[in-house]
C-alpha cells in the first residue's frame, strides 16, 4: 500500500521506517526542514537502537522517502497517519492537541479523494470525533475523509519492536470500510488487532500509561514503608512479581517515572476526568503523580543527610536519560535532581552512554564528562540515577582510586551494594534495598 506518516518526530520517523520495512511505499511528511533532510539521508535526530540502518535501508530501495510538501503527500497517498506529539499545556495539565489540529489542517485542502487519517498520538476521548468534523469541513473530498485512531505503545529504544511485533494493536475505527483497510495495513504484522470504537481506542494509551504510573508509584510509596519496617523493596518485589496477576516489570522502586510520555499523559488524563466529573479517578492519578514527584527530593535529602552540606561538593551523576535505552532527557528524574543539587551549591559532573548530548542541551549549566570515571575524579560522592548495565560492571576499586570520598547513593538499584561496600565504600540508597545479589531461587524442573 502506499501511506504517509505525517510528522516525523520520535514516533513518526520510526512508524514510517516499519511501514516501508513490512513492504509499504512510505512518503514521510513534517514541517521541519533539517528533519527531512537528516532523514532523507537515513540518519535520525535522536537515538534509537536499528533506527539509522532501517531508514537507510528502506530508502537506498526506494520504499521510503521524506518531504516538506504536504501537497505532494495528499498526491501520494488515500491512507495518512497522523504522527504529532501531543505536549502537556503551558499552563495546564490538559493535552496540547494544537499539533495534531496544525497538521490535520494543513493536509486538508489535499484531501481530494476519499481517504482514511489514522491518528497515533495520544490524545484525550472525543479527538477522533472533533477531527473528523474538522475535515469534512476543509477537505474536498468532505465527508469522504473518515478519520480513525490507532494509539502507539512505544518504549523509547524499543520503538522498532514495538511497532513490528507490538503486543497488540488496538483500533477505534468508525465503519466497515476503515477497518478493511487497517487490515490491510497491519496484514504483514500478524499480530492482535483488537478493533473498537475510537473513543475506546484513545482511552487505551492513557489508560495504559495511567497503570503503568500507578504501579511504579505503588512500588515507591511501598518502599517507603519498608525503609521504615526494615524490608527489602527488591526481594519484595521478586515475591510480588511472581504473582502472574502482577508481574514484576515497573516493580523497581527508585527515581520513578520520567520522559516525554507518561508523565503528560497521567496529568492529561486526570484533567480529563476532572473534566467529565470523575473527581474521584482524578484525586487518585493526582497521587500517583504526587508520589512520583516525591522521589526526586527525597534523594536530594538523602545526600545531604549522608554528605552533610553540598555547597562547594563535586557529585559524580552517573545517568540522565530518563530511562535505560535512550538518549531522552525530557523529565528526567536525575538531571532534574541534579538541578537541584546545583541550586543547593553542588558542582555536578554528568556522565550518562547516550544521553550526554541532549543533557547538554537541556542544563548546560552542569559539568559533563566522558566516562563514568572521569565524572568520578575527585567527587565528594557518586549519584547513580540511571541503572545503565554499564555502571554495574564499573570497576569499585578504580572508582575508589578516582573519588575523592567513597559514597555511593545508588538512587535505582543499579549496583550491588555488598560489592561496593567491600571495596571500602559507604553505600547509601533511598530504600533498604539490593542486599542480595541472587534474590530469586528458582528449583530445577522435574522431569
């Protein structure tokens, strides 16, 4: 088939780049010139594992290209995803959905035949609705131009997995015939379309991200009753984990949740039910986001309880990437400690394997270096806020020989405490918590 994907951000450049892999003729289309040009030249702007070698791939066969002219993509095209993000408001906890209306309205006039718009952003219930009337009334085709919404579940740096062999693919669609042709999109996937109506499916994403918060803010505020009970957050945890109606992924009490995603989107959609009068829905997701926002100072005492006042101190920040996998700083839980570690006097010293750059770009009022080493000589204490596998393998000792005082605050269960501790360092965490380093003790299967 041939498709477009309209805006080429995080989401839509690697959307594109599955399209055209599964066997589609994908014109990406976006507003921003150096975007389309980095792409048109396989390269991505951000950091995504596969992501360079895919574009390239796809568009050295020519089933993938890039353009500014959303002409050309009304020409090319009856079938468009809408890819924009959809921000958190300026000055409110709502969805900014003005992206998502921009580009709606841009490729409006050059929507001549009958077409079907596939929105994948996230977006509040009632969007796909309020899109549609928005194009029959600027699209010549009119009411021919159906609109349908496919939200995406994407991790950043799993992104190309997650689009070509996602856990399922859940579709608000608003008659027989836009169904018939999502099949036939997803056809090469084979994998769970589950089809409904769009407001179902745009409740889907947010409902899915609200889950996600709330189990990584239970686990926190668990680990928050265990530092006083004495327990172990991580070896409770395992135990909780194993309970299949659970499960054990998001269960890593820490730092909490960060990046350009979950955070909008808990607050999104508490405005919402504050909105349609669930008071009750919102006060509960306003918690979530309450207990998640706690985390940050709460490492922030912790090191000034264990390294006493920090003005003049070097901190070794080892991570800012808001999670393992990429390089996305947005709402980063450790650069925005480390932010408030530098208000507080500190001199910080960054070193994350991927995300050094945009960290850069974010606070470049910090110190970066290029090694975890390097951001370690002559530190007052080592803050450990991303659990990059890398910083598990650091050597205690050389790190130990680059210190100028041996404390560790691991602040996400990154590294074993009793290795550090043996090696002559004073380890401290928000929870009591990574003492074991088998935690889990599995029997050998009878035959």
């Amino acid at each position: 088939m041939r498709l477009t994907v309209i805006g080429c951000g995080h989401l839509g450049a690697a959307l594109a780049a599955c399209m055209a892999e599964i066997g589609h003729e994908v014109l990406g289309a976006d507003t921003d010139e150096s975007k389309v040009q980095l792409l048109s030249e396989g390269r991505a702007w951000f950091a995504e594992p596969g992501l360079d070698e895919m574009l390239a791939r796809n568009i050295a066969t020519g089933g993938l290209r890039f353009t500014t002219s959303f002409a050309e993509a009304g020409r090319f095209a009856t079938v468009h995803f809408l890819a924009v993000p959809t921000p958190e408001l300026p000055d409110d906890d709502g969805f900014d959905l003005s992206q998502v209306y921009a580009a709606a309205r841009t490729l409006a006039p050059h929507l001549n035949r009958p077409a079907l718009v596939i929105g994948k952003s996230t977006v509040p219930p009632g969007t796909t609705a309020a899109l549609a009337r928005e194009l029959a009334a600027r699209a010549p085709a009119r009411d021919a131009v159906e609109v349908a919404w496919i939200p995406e579940f994407l991790r950043g740096g799993f992104a190309l997995a997650d689009t070509l062999r996602p856990d399922r693919i859940v579709a608000g669609v608003p008659s027989a015939a836009a169904e018939s042709v999502v099949r036939e999109v997803y056809q090469p996937l084979a994998v769970p379309l589950l089809f409904t109506d769009p407001a179902t499916a745009e409740m889907a994403k947010v409902a899915a991200n609200a889950f996600l918060a709330t189990k990584i803010s239970f686990i926190n505020a668990i680990g928050d009753i265990c530092a006083g009970a004495g327990a172990d957050v991580a070896v409770l945890a395992d135990a909780l984990g194993m309970d299949p109606r659970i499960g054990r992924t998001g269960l890593t009490a820490g730092l909490g949740y960060g990046g350009g995603c979950m955070p909008k989107d808990i607050r999104g959609l508490a405005a919402f039910a504050v909105a349609t009068g669930a008071n009750s829905a919102a006060r509960l997701l306003s918690a979530v986001d309450e207990i998640n926002a706690s985390r940050r100072q709460r490492i922030v005492n912790l090191l000034t309880a264990v390294a006493g006042p920090l003005r003049g101190k070097r901190i070794a920040l080892w991570g800012g990437a808001f999670k393992v996998g990429t390089d996305d700083v947005r709402d980063s839980p450790g650069l925005d400690v480390a932010d408030r570690l530098s208000r507080l006097g500190a001199e910080i010293v960054v070193y994350d394997p991927m995300a050094t750059g945009n960290a850069l770009v974010a606070f470049p009022h910090l110190g970066y270096a290029d090694s975890a080493l390097a951001a370690a000589h002559q530190a007052d204490a080592v803050l450990v806020v991303t659990p990059w596998p890398e910083f598990a393998t650091v050597n205690p000792a050389a790190a130990g020989a680059a210190v100028a005082t041996r404390l560790l605050i691991d602040a996400c269960q990154a590294v074993s405490p009793p290795l550090w501790r043996a090696a002559g360092w004073t380890v401290a965490a928000p929870y009591p918590a990574g003492e074991f380093t088998e935690r889990i003790v599995v029997p050998p299967a009878t035959q």
